[in-house]
C-alpha cells in the first residue's frame, strides 16, 4: 500500500453528487415570460419565472413523447407542450389538460408529472436542487423537498457591495474542483504585475482543519508577496489581516477576508453540467473600498483575470487528458484534492450503506508548500 507521502496514482471519476443544491444560472438571465434552456448533471432542463417572477425548473422533457418544454408556450403560469398540447403546471409539474382526451375516456390526468426541481433565487443566481434521479422508466412524482439550505455568501452587516461572474471550463467537474483549491499553481498560471510573479516563490506553511461535509483552511496572514493585500492593510488601517478558506461537498469554496471592520466574502462554486463540461460561478461582497470608485468594476475585472487564466489552463490540460495518462497526487501540495476525493467516496458510502459520512480527517493537519 502506498504511503501517505508518496505519489499517488488519482484517476478523477467525474461520478456527479445528487442531493445537493446546484447553481443554475445568473438570475439576470431569466427574464419575462422567456424560457431558458440548461443542463445540470447531464439533466436537461427548461427554467422560467411566473408572473410573480418566482423562478421554477422542469425537466425539459414532455412525459407524453419527450418534446422538450422549453419549444412549448408559457403563460406565466402553465407551460404547453409544442407537439400535442399538453399542459403542466410551471412549478409542480403536474398535467393540467390532455387536448387529445374525449369526454368519455377518464385518464386521471393529474396523476401525470413532468419532472419538477426545487428552485430558489439567491445572490443574483437561480439555484436548483438535484434529487437522486429516479430509476429508468419510472416516470415523476411531485418534487422531492430538500433537506438541506441554498448556499449562501457569507456576510458580516452593513452595506456591502456584490459582483459575480461565470465561466465554462472543458474539462470534468472533479479537475475544475482539485483545479480550485489547487495552491501550488498560482506563481506559474495567476501572473501579474499588481498580484504576484513566479520570482516570488517562497514556503508556506497553512493549517486545516474538518468542517461537517468538508474541510477548512483555518484563519491566516495572507500572503505577504501580494500588493492588494498590502494596499489592503493600508486602507484598513488594521493590525492584522486574516483569510479563512473552506471546501464544502459538493463543490463549494467559500473565503472570508477579514481587515479590522472591513471583510470580503465570496461563494465559488464549480458545477458538472457534462462529464468533461463543467462551469465555474463566483459570488463576492464586500465594504472594503466601497466608496472608491470603479471598485465594483475593477475587483469584477480581477477575479475576471484569474477565473480566464484558469480556464485558458484547463483547456490546455483538456488536451492532455484526452489520452488517459496516468496522474498522480503528491504531499502536501495536493493533500487537499485527496481529501476532496475521500469526502466524495465517503459521502457516496453514506449514502449507499444508509450511515453516517465518515470524515477523512481525523484532526487539525499542518500542511508545507511551495508558492
């Protein structure tokens, strides 16, 4: 058996996580009585708004003969079915009217649904709960009722400002997520003159420790080669900067960056839409540098700059994977991806067996690296 220090073979299974809430799109996207069309763990789907403006999400399939919803008419309230008419209610799902039906013939309409997902709106995104799908040919129910909260951005009071952004990566969800949380690649990918260089690679030397469902970076001085910290600590007037970053299952990095009464705070989340597709949303708010102008736009700007050098990285690396070569992860660098990979095989067992998620982390861990 290998030991815990040495190279590690790691072939991600691009295995996609249900019973979880799963950013859909950015809530500026759906708009009037328009259908929008996406896919979501490899599950087509059509969302809208009602005439309230509360979003919903179906199956973009008509259970009759599997038209796709999203070519039917919307009123606000019912979606028809372009091919024969049929009409579902836009939040249940559930058959209102069969045209094809005669007087005489007592098929109980309402017994027949479209699938139907638990839909919110969140921090300017439209999130949809994926319920484990149910077994081939066995048609839908009403919608399954989440056990568990939306996520949501961190926030600290006052008036803050709000920025997001998205991006499509082609690659598998599992290399977008260990991609993320990735320390090592910063001095060679996320190179800039007012952010850092690969000259200033230097040891560090961070602390983690479990959280439930996943694992935290625990509270640290940000690295002292980066000048918008040091313009950080200047503005703030604050003896100390802190950064605290978590992993969550399925696909949730949150980072709190607190600076005496000023905080930043962003959600990122990579989602699966296809087993080599998937797509990166981030979500930030913060007061610091409110009142300077363009702040909004220029924070947008550098987020913006990173999240397209990742995504210029993957599809590089899209290349090389095409061939199946054999991958490895390493200490301590990586320990962070093989936890991933552990949260992920533990919660499948969980849910397999009917138990409780065994944690792969026993403690707090000290981790080495250079960056």
């Amino acid at each position: 058996m290998a030991s815990e220090s040495s190279p590690q073979r790691q072939t991600p299974d691009s295995l996609m996580l249900y019973g979880f809430w799963y950013r859909a799109l950015p809530s500026a996207e759906l708009t009037g009585n328009r259908l929008h069309k996406t896919i979501l763990l490899e599950t087509p789907l059509v969302l809208g708004r009602d005439r309230q403006a509360k979003p919903f999400a179906l199956r973009d399939a008509c259970p009759h003969r599997g038209m796709p919803l999203s070519y039917g008419q919307f009123d606000g309230q019912q979606l028809e079915c372009s091919y024969h008419g049929w009409k579902f209610d836009a939040h249940t799902g559930q058959c209102l009217l069969i045209p094809s039906l005669t007087a005489d013939q007592d098929l109980k309409v309402d017994r027949i649904y479209a699938g139907s997902y638990a839909c919110q709106e969140y921090d300017n995104y439209i999130w949809v709960f994926m319920p484990e799908p149910p077994s081939a040919g066995a048609g839908f129910g009403k919608a399954t009722e989440p056990p568990i909260l939306v996520p949501r951005v961190p926030t600290f009071g006052g008036k803050c400002n709000t920025a997001h952004l998205t991006a499509d990566l082609p690659c598998s969800v599992d290399h977008g997520i260990i991609g993320l949380m990735d320390p090592a690649h910063g001095p060679f990918v996320h190179q800039a003159w007012w952010w850092r260089t690969r000259h200033s690679i230097h040891e560090k030397q961070k602390h983690f420790e479990p959280i439930p469902m996943g694992f935290r970076m625990s509270a640290h001085t940000p690295s002292s080669n980066s000048a918008p910290y040091k313009l950080l600590r200047m503005y703030a007037e604050a003896d100390a900067i802190t950064t605290t970053i978590d992993f969550v299952l399925p696909n949730q990095r949150y980072e709190t960056i607190r600076a005496g009464k000023y905080w930043f705070a962003s959600l990122t989340t990579v989602t699966p839409i296809t087993h080599d597709h998937c797509r990166i949303d981030v979500v930030a708010c913060w007061n610091i540098f409110r009142w300077v102008p363009f702040g909004p736009g220029l924070l947008k700007f550098v987020f913006a700059k990173f999240v397209e050098q990742d995504r210029q990285t993957m599809e590089k690396q899209s290349e090389g994977l095409r061939h199946n070569p054999h991958l490895m992860l390493i200490d301590d660098a990586d320990r962070p991806a093989k936890w991933y990979f552990q949260l992920k095989a533990a919660y499948l067992e969980s849910k397999r067996a009917g138990t409780e998620l065994k944690h792969p982390m026993t403690g707090p861990v000290t981790l080495k690296w250079r960056s």
